[in-house]
C-alpha cells in the first residue's frame, strides 16, 4: 500500500518527513503539500477500498481546494475528499474497446432538436494522437451522434454530428500529456429550433472541463451552418473506441448524463466520483415512451374521447386523437407517470402535436405537469396542419402529464363534440446519470462491463481489455423477490411471505429463496419460480446447473411421490420438474404451499 512519505508544512522554515499526520498534528496543519505515490497504473498497488494510499481523507469534512488532481501529487487544505483511484482498464490501442448495445438513452435528440448531455471519466493516455474515450461514433456518417475523444494531435475534443457528417465541436488548445492521469468532461447545452442555440451556433453550447476546471476559454469552437442536428441512429455505444481509431491507455470512472452539467456538479464528479442526493440526481431512465399503434397506451381523457393506432395524419402512423366533447370543461387527457419518479427529481418531458386547421375551436395545445391550466407549463404548440414538437423539464410534484386543449387562451370551454388533435412520440425521462462505467465493475472472469447507474446497462469488452490495480472478479451480495407463476400468468395469487437473497462471484451467482403462498390464485400452467436477480446464460449447456430444496410443503396434490428438482433457464426463471421429467403444473401445488430453496447458475 503506497503511504504518504512526504509532509511539507508551507511558508514554514523547516521540513520534516512524516509516515502519518499524526507526526505533525501539533503543527500548523491549515495547508499541507502532500507528495502520494502514483497508484492505480500498475497491479496491485490499490487496496479494494479504491483509497489513495491509506490516507482517509473522505471521512473528513469538505475544504476548499486549490488544486487537486490524480498525478500523485495533492496540494490541498487537509479534510478535501480525494478523487476516487483504483483500477483502470487498459486498452491497447490495436481492438479494445467496450460495446454497450444501441439504447435511445444514449442518443440526445428529440428528432427535433439536440438535448442535453455531459460525458467524461479518469483517462492516462500511452498515445495522447486520436484517444476515443466514449461516443456513438460508428464507421460511417450515417452512425455518427457524438465523441468525446482526442484529435490526431491530443487536443480534447468534443463533437456532434449530423446524418450528412456536419460536425460543430470544441477543440482544447493545446494537448494533453502523455502517461498522465487526467479527469476529463464536457457539457453540451443542446442546439435547435426551441434551444437558446440554433443549430448553425451549436458549438456555443459546449464547454471542456479538466480536474474540475472549465477550460473552454483555451479551445477553439467551431460551428457549422449546414448542421442539422443529431439523429437516433442504431449505433452502439463505444468506449475505447470511435469509428476505426482506438484509444490507448487506460481509463475508469466513465460517466454520461443527459443533462449538462453545471461548473459546480463538474467538480462534485471530479472531487466525489458522483452526484449526491443534494443535486437531485436520478438515474436518467427513459421513465415513459407512448406506444400508440394498438391503442391509448393507457392515457386517461377528460372532456372527450382517445383513440390509439390513428395513420395518416401528417405522413405519420401509429397516433393518438383526442375528440373535445360538447361539454362545458377541460378538454385534456394525461398520463400518470407517480410510480416512475420520485418527488422532488428532475425530468424531461417530449412529444410531437398536431392540430388540423379546420378546427373551429382547438387553436392551441398545453402540455403541463400539473392538474391546473397554465401551471407547470412545459410548452404549448399553436402551429396547425403540421408536427411540431414541444419538449420541457420540469420537477415532479404531481403524477400526471397533461396535454390539454386551448380555444384561444381558454381552457374551458363548451366543445363543439367534432375539433380533434393529435399526438405522438410522448416521451418523460428522468434527468441524471445514464450511464456509469466504473473500472471496478468490469468483470475480467465474464469481460463484461456493469453500469452502476441504475439503469443496468451491460457492456462487452472486445479485442482483450484487461484490468490493472485488482486482478478478481466483481464481488455482489444483495436481495431479491421470489415470484411464482403458472406459465407466466399469477391471477389471484398471494403470499404470507417471501424473501431472497444472492452472492454473486464473477460470472456465477448462488441464490437462496424462501415462499409461503396463502392462496395459489386461478391460474394455470407449468410451476415457475421468476425474479431472478441475474439472467441465467444461455446457449446449449444453460441447463447443466441444478437446485436444492431444503424445505417443502404441500407440492404433491397431482400425485407427486418424490421430491421435485429445478434448474434455472435463460428466460430468467427457475423451471420445476417431477421424477421422470414431467413438468410441476398448477394441479401439483396447494394454496398453502411452502417453499425452502437455493440454486447456483453462470449468469449472462
């Protein structure tokens, strides 16, 4: 474990060399230069704990710092927290890099306009020339969004793109350096037509930070009159890599939020390693996506009628239309979202409105967060014969999404029974981090990569990334629900109690459960057991692992002699069978069936 070694009290006339603080406790402590051994970059120099050294700075009270950084050298007032160190992926520069699958909560557009984002993470760069950090940034234009990377001489740079390869970017001055740790980010404010930049200024919307300083004012911003912004393109997410350049190097620590980041929260991802609850952080989740092409999707009218799977309008398919009624009311429907996010967090709320022209009463569209006319308001859309987008964030205090109909600024008014609009693409998200790639959740045993923002992303390393500073597979303990099931359905079943628990090892996890059903419902089919906490792999030999039953009770009404066996299948739930081979159905289990198990599988 690398120590301290060197203690130097500044504007003193003396110099004394210290293992511990406590060495120097009775001198003037109010600003210390603390000399720290590099670790991180080679194996087994970090402790588990991610501690720099075995200085425990983190449990002091914070203290304003003048400069911090991950070089091995600090020069602070004692009590700061320290960026977090530990391991680091290294990428060779020739294959590696890490895949997360193609999520819109990875693209920042609304089709519309570009949105928000801020991304960045721990880089040491071996070549600083064409370093990738993390983008979707695919082999051609037409899979291009955005990179954050360096250009081919080592200056960050950050850059959008559009379907046609128009590029605005941020470009630093100057280039980094070679073998050096660095906290790099970048913050993006969005452009459009309904942004503070139009397109052709999107360039003024981006600013680079590095250790938690803004250095926009050393680079060079370029706009670019032909761009039109981004698109949602299938490309994955890539780190490590961006087109056919990769980096070389090694990077920890990579976040993407979809929101840009203010100075303040930089520094707090620099100095903590993270968001706490006083930026009202959440995990950025796509809370809600309308899906009208069978139906409402669940939206609840008032003062009219919906209709889902509506084509045709505008050259679009797969819409809703709202019909006021002849009453005297509020002409809107909504869509409760209460159980998605919690009070107090922020989100963004999208969609696309359209209104016909030959209405005689609707000439305008509200879209609110709140159950009051002009309340909240998110935007409002008065242009008619045409899609137009409206797109806003709000801080959830109510549970509805409403989109309600104006005639002039009126919202209450007597309807005529026959003026209709029409909406689509609904869309509320959660403002916050959407991914969080720590080095110390990439799995060596599995080469995958687990996102700790709560969004549970997965990526796959390729080519041979490798892990420096802790040389095991990922560690997890944790809980879980047991549930049971019939063939999928669970009509009318209840429980007195049910619980379970899981250790998880690298790529193999052993689970224990325990049920007691009061009532086994209507339902019928094979006996599952589902919740899982991990998907089980799948492929020919998925079913090579087996359980154990402890305890049973009341499995037996179908004229079972013997004690059933189970295994646990790809479709993430625990399969039962009697001696013999035939299945345990719903006719093999009583009301009060009781249940003791455990069950050890190679996950996905």
């Amino acid at each position: 474990m690398a120590k301290a070694s060197l203690i130097t009290q500044v504007g003193a006339n003396y110099l004394e060399k210290a293992d511990n603080l406590s060495d120097v406790a009775d001198k003037d402590t109010s600003k210390l230069n603390l000399e720290v051994p590099n670790v991180g970059t080679a194996a087994n120099e970090v402790s588990v704990n991610g501690m720099l050294g075995d200085l425990a700075f983190q449990s002091s009270a914070g203290v304003v710092v003048d400069d911090l950084t991950v070089d091995g050298e600090l020069i602070a007032a004692v009590g700061k927290p320290m960026p977090v160190n530990g391991p680091s992926m290294r990428f060779d520069g020739s294959n590696d890099y890490v895949e997360f699958a193609d999520n819109d909560a990875f693209s920042f557009t609304n089709g519309t306009d570009d949105l928000p984002f801020s991304v960045g993470g721990f880089v040491k760069a071996s070549n600083i020339a064409s370093f990738r950090l993390t983008g979707k940034y695919g082999t051609s234009s037409s899979v291009r969004e955005w990179v954050f990377m360096t250009d081919g001489s080592g200056k960050l740079n950050l850059i959008t793109l559009d379907s046609s390869g128009n590029s605005p970017q941020l470009l630093q001055n100057s280039p980094i350096v070679a073998d050096t740790w660095y906290h790099i980010f970048a913050t993006y404010a969005g452009a459009g037509p309904n942004s503070s930049n139009a397109f052709s200024a999107a360039a003024n919307g981006m600013k680079i930070y590095v250790n938690g300083a803004d250095i926009t004012s050393e680079c060079t911003s370029t706009n670019n009159a032909g761009y039109g912004g981004m698109s949602n393109t299938a490309q994955a997410l890539w780190l490590g890599r961006g087109s056919t350049l990769y980096a070389k190097g090694e990077i920890r620590d990579v976040k993407l939020f979809n929101k840009e980041l203010s100075a303040a929260e930089v520094k707090e991802v620099y100095s903590n390693g993270q968001l706490p609850d006083s930026f009202a952080e959440s995990t950025g989740a796509i809370a809600y996506a309308s899906d009208f092409s069978s139906g409402v999707d669940g939206v609840v009218t008032y003062g009219g009628t919906g209709v889902g799977n509506i084509d045709g309008i505008g050259g679009k398919n797969d819409n809703l239309r709202f019909t006021v009624d002849s009453a005297s009311a509020n002409h809107q429907f909504s869509k409760n979202y209460g159980s998605l996010i919690a009070d107090g967090k922020s989100a963004r709320v999208s969609a696309e409105i359209y209104i016909p022209s030959t209405n005689t009463q609707i000439t305008r569209v509200q879209v609110n967060s709140d159950g009051t006319a002009n309340v909240d308001v998110i935007g409002t859309v008065t242009a008619t014969n045409a899609w137009t987008s409206v797109s806003g964030v709000f801080t959830k205090d109510y549970p509805d999404i409403r989109f309600r109909a104006l005639a002039g600024t009126s919202a209450v008014f007597v309807g005529n029974g026959s003026d209709v609009f029409y909406v689509r693409n609904v869309r509320v998200t959660q403002i916050g981090a959407v991914l969080d790639a720590r080095a110390e959740q990439f799995d060596t045993s599995t080469g995958k990569l687990y996102d700790l923002s709560g969004n549970d992303f997965v990526g796959t390393q390729s080519g041979g990334v490798s892990l420096l500073g802790r040389e095991f597979p990922v560690y997890e303990t944790g809980t879980w629900t047991p549930s049971i099931t019939f063939s999928g359905a669970s009509v009318g079943i209840a429980y007195n109690y049910r619980e379970g628990v899981y250790t998880r090892v690298g790529d193999e996890v052993t689970c224990h459960g325990i049920i007691s059903l009061s009532s086994k419902g209507s339902s019928t089919g094979n006996f599952l057991i589902e919740g899982l906490p991990f998907v089980p792999a799948g492929g020919t030999y998925a079913s090579y692992n087996s359980g154990s039953i402890g305890y049973v009770t009341n499995m037996g009404a179908g004229g079972m002699t013997t004690q059933p066996t189970f295994f646990a299948n790809a479709s993430n739930s625990l399969s039962f069978f009697k001696f013999g081979g035939a299945t345990v159905t719903n006719t093999d289990t009583a009301d009060n069936l009781a249940l003791r198990f455990s069950i050890t599988y190679q996950i996905q």
